[in-house]
C-alpha cells in the first residue's frame, strides 16, 4: 500500500511538471525573442509591447488580453480625441498596453494615443519645463528632456509606459522617505506641474497639482478622463551611480525583526533611492542603490547594463522555472546568486533607474504601512512557500521586490502611496503555470495588512467595497468626480465597474 501510495503520489507530480511545459516553453520562447529582437533592431525593436496588429486584434504586453475592439481609433490630434469621446457610447485608452489587468479591455471602442506622442509641444527652459503629449512613452520623454540638458529627478523601474498611463496608475519608484519633503521622492507625479484632460462629455480641462481633478485622474485609471498634454518639471541632466550586492537576511523569526528594521533603515537614510529583491527558500537578498553622483559614466555602461538585464531574463525564464517546476527550487536556490552580479556602473539618470527589456512575467504590488514592512515581507515569502511545497509541480520562478515611499504624498485620491509612509511589496512571477492560485492566496493575505493593491498591476478580487474602506472619504470625492465628469459612463469597463461601481447602468 505504501508504495501504491508513493506511485501514484509520483504519477500526479509527472502530470503536473508535464502539464507546466507549454507554458515554461511559452515564457522561454518569448523572453528569448524579445531580447533578439532587441539586439539586432539596435534597440528599436521590442515584442513585449501592448498593441493592436494589422489583424485589429488588441494585446497587452503579456499576450493576456487578445480581443478585437468593435471600434478600434488612433487619434492624431487633441480635436480627434474630443471627436472620439463624444461619438462613442464606450471608450477605454491604452498607452502601452503595459498593464496586467483588464482595465485595457473595451466595451466598444478602444483608442491609443500612439500617433498623438512624440515631439515637445512647449518649452519654458528658464524653469526646466517641457510640455508633452499624453500618448508619449517615458523612454521618449526621457530622450526629449536629455537634449535640452534636462532629467527626470527621478524614474520607476520600467521606461515603457506612456506618460499619461503613468500618472493614471500613479506609478511610484523608491526613495527617501526619512528627510524633507524636497529630499523625498515617490511618484512621477511629483515631476508633474500640469496636466490636460478630455473628460467624458468632451470638454477640456488644464488642472494643477493642488486641484482635486489632478488629484483624481492621478491613479483613477482612466475613470475621469483622457490625458492629452502633461508639463514636465526637471531638473539638470545627471549621472547616477546603480550598485547591487548581495548579503543574508533571515526574516524567519520574530528575533530577526529588529536587525531587519535596522538595516532597512540605514540603507534609506544612506542612499537616495534603496530597494531589496527577497528569494524564496534563502536568506540571500539583493540590495539596489542608486545615487546621484559627479563621476564620469561607466565605458559601455549601457550595453553593459543590457547584457546583465538580458541574463537576468533568461536565467529567470529558462533556469528559475525549470528548477521551480521540477521541486529543486528549495535545494538549487543559488540561482538567486546569478542575478544582477558585478553591475555597479554610472550611468545617466534615466538609464539607470529604467529598463526597458524583461522576462515574461506577471505582477501583484500593493502597499502596506511602513511600520509592517518586516511582518508583510515574512508572511508573504512564507505563503510562497508554503504553496510551493504543497503543489505537486510548484510555482513559477518567483521573487518580491520591496520599495518604499514617502509619506506626504497627497496629489491622488486612491493611489495606493497616499498620505502614508508606504512599503511597496511586488510579487513578480514568471508568466505561468500557478501564478494565479498564487496571487489568489496573496490577495486574501493583503486585506490582514490594510494593503493597497496597485491598479495598474494583477488586481482580480478587490472591488468597491474594499476601495471604500481604504480610501474612505478620498473615495467618496473621487466618485462624485467621476459622476461629474464621466455622468453617462463613457470611460467604464468591466475592470472599472468592479473597482468603482460606476457605468454599472
């Protein structure tokens, strides 16, 4: 009986590996293509990219959203995009496509801003100012401000988002969160000293940071309007110096906490951007360190960080998933240690806190209060765990990416950052089998830790209600925001109807 038991406990894990190859095959394929494709276009070129294909069928960045719109529309000018909105029962925008929920999918209509992007539309160099048009990608943006002598002060980590995606899901770094307010940095629309919206009964808006629009269309994902112009405040191009390394910190015990504490601490006060990367089944962590510096830029320093960024991609597609599926993960977790080895470099600014190629993969973040980082980071590598062991094929390669942000920041009504000193936890798997059984368990965990999930992120079972304890008042203006300027519903979805319950009609 016994060894009945041991045979068919032994069939069910060959099933399951067997069941995980065509999507280890898929995440391999794809990430290996992407970084090809990359290389030999000279950097032009990249695959994982949310768009439309000459068959008008719509997908996002991870292929996860392939449908084809009853109206598909690329405005080229700001009097188009009034003309779209008020012609269209249903409308939802994408920039990228770089989002990893269905806030993308349309009832009806779907509209990108690609052909309305690029050039600067003013400039005002005496305040380090650019104005920009809503559809243009960060990395553009970037390259726009290095040739007036200009930066971004400071950039999250991927540099494929539009600018108005990234104010609509109020998309965060890391940074200070210890000294003042001038030294503090979080968000990008901290960069931001005004914007322009096309609201859902077509008329325009210019609104600044103090007006409670801003505040709204800042992580309201779309729901009060369409970003059409956003004025850019920089600062003076500059280099950064990118270090990571690596040392052991158990979260294991409650005895660790304090020495845990301690050394997130340091590192912040320390540096001007700080963030961990935490690995299952070890103690091993990587520490990310970015600071402004006068040094010279590294020789090569871009394709040098291309290489490292391309290797990362390829261990975590093809060597992290085949140890996870085939339960070695717990005894070969040195593959941590490949990862972003001897890659301290100067770089400029926007290189440095960008990427712009990765693995296929998927993202749960949310926020907790600082005060619960140590607790939220061990549940949440625990769970891992824990899942991983009782699944008879594993999880996907996984690791949790821990960043932090200040916390007066109050230029949004429901970002996930707001008003509070944030710890940011991002559960990054690899895009494949078991990921969301996964997240579905971390979901329920986060409701224990008055975590915020990130909009723009895998977001399936929160809805209205959670949104209401969360954000309580904030969210009560920002619907009546949202009634206000989109009164019939134009900008609704399935993704946003969960969330807000408007256009529910």
């Amino acid at each position: 009986m016994k060894f009945l038991s041991v045979l068919r406990a032994a069939s069910t894990t060959t099933l399951s590996i067997l069941l995980s190859v065509p999507s280890y095959l898929r995440v391999g394929l794809v990430t290996t293509w992407n970084i090809v494709l990359y290389a030999v276009s000279l950097r032009r070129c990249i695959w994982l990219e949310g768009r439309v294909g000459i068959d008008g069928v719509f997908m996002n960045w991870i292929r996860h959203f392939r449908y084809t719109p009853a109206n598909f529309l690329r405005p080229t000018t700001e009097e188009e995009i009034i003309d779209c909105v008020k012609q269209s029962r249903r409308l939802r925008l994408f920039g990228a496509g770089h989002s990893f929920n269905d806030g993308v999918v349309s009832d009806e209509t779907l509209v990108s801003l690609d052909d309305y992007s690029g050039e600067i539309k003013r400039k005002d160099l005496d305040k380090n100012q650019i104005a920009v048009k809503g559809g243009t990608h960060i990395r553009k943006v970037a390259k726009l401000l290095l040739e007036e002598g200009l930066a971004f002060k400071a950039l999250p980590s991927h540099d494929a988002q539009s600018i108005g995606g990234i104010l609509s899901t109020d998309v965060h770094g890391t940074g200070r969160i210890f000294g003042t307010k001038e030294e503090n940095w979080g968000f990008v629309s901290e960069s931001v000293v005004r914007l322009k919206l096309v609201d859902g009964k077509g008329e325009i808006h210019e609104c600044e940071p103090s007006d409670d629009l801003f505040k709204a269309a800042t992580g309201g994902v779309g729901a009060v309007g369409i970003i059409t112009e956003v004025v850019v405040q920089a600062v003076p191009r500059f280099n950064v110096e990118q270090k990571f390394e690596r040392r052991d910190l158990s979260l294991k015990k409650e005895s660790d906490k304090k020495v845990f504490d301690q050394f997130v601490e340091k590192n912040l006060r320390c540096n001007d951007h700080f963030s961990l990367y935490l690995f299952p089944f070890t103690n091993t962590c990587q520490i990310n360190t970015w600071n402004s510096t006068p040094d010279r830029q590294s020789l090569v320093g871009d394709l040098r960080e291309d290489v490292s960024i391309s290797f990362d991609a390829l261990v975590a597609a093809w060597l992290g998933n085949l140890f996870a599926y085939t339960k070695r993960l717990p005894k070969l977790s040195w593959i941590y240690d490949l990862k972003r080895r001897g890659t301290n470099l100067v770089l400029e600014s926007n290189k440095a806190y960008n990427r712009t190629i990765y693995h296929q993969h998927q993202e749960l973040e949310f926020t907790v209060p600082f005060e619960k980082t140590f607790e939220a980071c061990q549940c949440f590598k625990k769970l891992y765990e824990k899942l991983y062991c009782d699944r008879p094929s594993g999880l996907p390669y996984t690791l949790i990416e821990v960043r932090f942000t200040p916390a007066e920041h109050d230029l949004t009504l429901i970002g996930a950052g707001r008003d509070r000193r944030s710890t940011w936890i991002d559960l990054v798997c690899n895009d494949s089998r078991g990921y969301e059984e996964f997240y579905a368990a971390a979901e329920k965990e986060m409701r224990e830790f008055d975590a915020r999930p990130h909009l723009g992120k895998y977001c399936k079972s929160f809805g209205k209600e959670d949104m209401e304890k969360l954000h309580g008042g904030n969210f009560e203006k920002f619907l009546n925001l949202v009634n206000k300027h989109d009164p019939h519903g134009k900008f609704a979805n399935e993704f946003t109807r969960r969330l807000f319950g408007h256009g529910c009609s």
